[in-house]
C-alpha cells in the first residue's frame, strides 16, 4: 500500500536547528503525517521520512520564467470572455486589457493569466477560433507593455501556439494536459513552463455530482502520473507547477478537504498554484452571493496556501491581496523592510 507524505508547515519566528527548509521557500517542518488509504493519519518525524521523499520536498524551486520561487508569487487573472463568473465582458477588448493588466502590475501582481473560454461550472465549449481570436490579439497587446510574463489559459494546443506566438511564456491547463494531446507536445517542443490543474469532468457537468475515494490522494496521483507523464516526453519537472483544482468537479467537502492539506502536493517536487478567488465555496461557507463580495474570503483562504507554502495565488484581487500577503510577511518575520 502507497504512503503518502505531507510535511506540516511551520513559518513560528522561531526555528530549530533540525527544521526542514519547505521548497527552499519561507516554510519550514520538522515533523510529516502519513497518510494511507483507509487507515487513520499519522505523525512522524521528518528524519524518519525516505530521503528521496525528503529531497522533493525541501529542494529549492527553480525560477518559473523568470520568478524567484523563494517568495510567493501573484498571478493576476485576466478573463477576455463574455461568460465568466466574476469579469465575464469587462476587458475583452485589446485596449481595456492592456488597461486592466497595468493596473494589475501596479497593484502587485508577478505575473498574468489570460483566458477565452470560461470554465465556471456549466460553461460550454468554446471553438478553436473563437478562443484564439479571443486571446491571441490580447497578449500581443498587453506583452510589449508588461515585463511580467504572461500564461495562457487553456486546454487546446492551437491556442497556446497562437499566444505563445503572441508572446504568453507559460502554459495553464485546467484540464492537466487530458483534453488535448497536442498540448503537451507542444510545451515540450517550445520548452515553456506549464501548470497541471486536477479536474473531474468537463466543465459543462464537472459539478453535477463529484464523488472521490479519497480526494486528497486521488488528486495526488493525478498530478504525479501527469507530471510523471510531462517528464517522460522531455519537460523538466522544475519547470512543472501542479494545482489541486479548487471547485472544479469538487463539493465543498472536497475543496476543505485539499485546502486543509495543500501541502501534501510538495511531496511531488513542484511549485504549488491556488486558484480560490471569489469561488463559489466562499460564498457557502460565508454567505457572499455576489462574487463581488467574497474579497475577504478570498484573502483568508489565500494567506492560509500561503502558510503551507503555496508558490502562486491566482487572484481577481491583486491590490488586496498583495496587501495581505505583505502583512503577512511583515508579521511572522517580525520585521519589514521599507523601500
């Protein structure tokens, strides 16, 4: 029977000499729970953890396009599509987008993800064309503007072509390189970093009815066969960031769950994105209807990634979030440089 590994995340001001570093990052552990299927948890020290289990979790991540790993990362979400659930319209034009971009790097944000087809849960497919028409003009836009690099948001390789021609430098998949087989050829062929999201199902019906054995490892083992499968086609896994996929093909449960135990998905030697902002599980939990409202939920649930050692925070609220983030380092490390 597999044993999984979750290191348990400490950022206390004071640390022991035996801590672990987690992901070379500002985390640190000295204690992991083991985790099986269908026994109950336990904890162990990290010395009694397998060392090459030990090396994946602690190894200091390499830069994604340029982005030291050593401090978390902000990518700020740039939607070009009619139908998403937050800003669904509001900046599909070249012009509003280049707006809404430098804004966003103003505020704070490391990097950019442009998307055309909306993956709210019972959005349809978009065509080819259509979502190449959607992104494409937009990055060749905003790029010469920005120097933050920018990521491409889909699941089709002809559109990742056309915005990685149009000067995107990062591949995001929400379907984990599932849906089109010529994605990942293509990240191999062009060497661009790439994010491996879990899902279950498409996005027309991934909320119907969700149902896992146990969905902390099985999203686990999804993203280390699809990692595993990336590396074996010629992409260096440092170059891999894995995201357990909040709300999609997910109950409130299921997200608890993966948020309780993030991370668990250090084990696999990769930078770990959240994409929780403004999602609808926010809004059960607190009672915020309106996706406007779930800023303040969005923020917890960030900062908590943050304390287990999340590299990247997809976010709609960059300026709020960069606030958070900066008290929040300011307040664990009990000091704060001012420029």
């Amino acid at each position: 029977m597999t044993t999984y590994f979750r290191p348990i995340p400490q950022t206390d001001i004071a640390r022991p000499d035996t801590a672990q570093t987690l992901a070379g990052g500002w985390a640190w552990f000295t204690h992991v729970e083991c985790l099986e299927r269908g026994k109950p948890a336990r904890v162990i020290a990290a010395s009694q953890v397998p060392e090459d289990v030990i090396a994946k979790m602690t190894r200091a991540r390499s830069d994604i396009a340029g982005l030291s790993m050593k401090a978390p990362k902000i990518m700020g979400i740039l939607n070009v599509t009619p139908d998403s659930f937050s800003d669904g319209g509001r900046f599909n034009a070249p012009d509003q987008a280049v707006a809404r971009t430098q804004a966003m790097i103003d505020q704070g944000a490391d990097l950019i993800d442009i998307g055309g087809e909306s993956t709210r849960p019972g959005s349809n497919y978009v065509e080819i064309d259509e979502e190449t028409a959607r992104t494409a003009p937009v990055i060749a836009a905003v790029a010469p503007n920005i120097s933050a690099p920018i990521s491409i948001d889909t699941r089709k390789a002809p559109v990742a072509a056309a915005a990685l021609e149009a000067g995107a430098a990062i591949i995001n998949d929400v379907s984990g390189f599932t849906f089109d087989a010529g994605l990942a050829d293509l990240a191999v062929t062009k060497q661009v970093p790439v994010c491996v999201m879990h899902a279950q199902g498409d996005p027309a019906t991934m909320q119907d009815d969700p149902s896992y054995d146990d969905v902390l490892l099985d999203v686990f083992d999804f993203l280390d066969a699809q990692v595993r499968q990336l590396e074996a086609k010629g992409l260096q896994r440092d170059q891999i960031i894995v995201d357990p996929g909040i709300g999609f093909g997910k109950a409130l449960t299921h997200n608890l769950a993966l948020l309780a135990r993030l991370s668990l998905f250090h084990s696999l030697g990769c930078p770990i994105l959240l994409g929780a902002s403004r999602k609808a599980l926010i809004g059960h939990i607190s009672g915020a209807k309106n996706t406007d409202d779930r800023m303040p939920g969005s923020l917890a649930i960030a900062l908590a990634g943050i304390q287990q050692g999340v590299q990247f925070l997809r976010v709609h609220d960059v300026a709020e979030t960069q606030q958070a983030l900066t008290l929040w380092q300011a307040a664990t490390q009990g000091a704060h440089d001012v420029a």
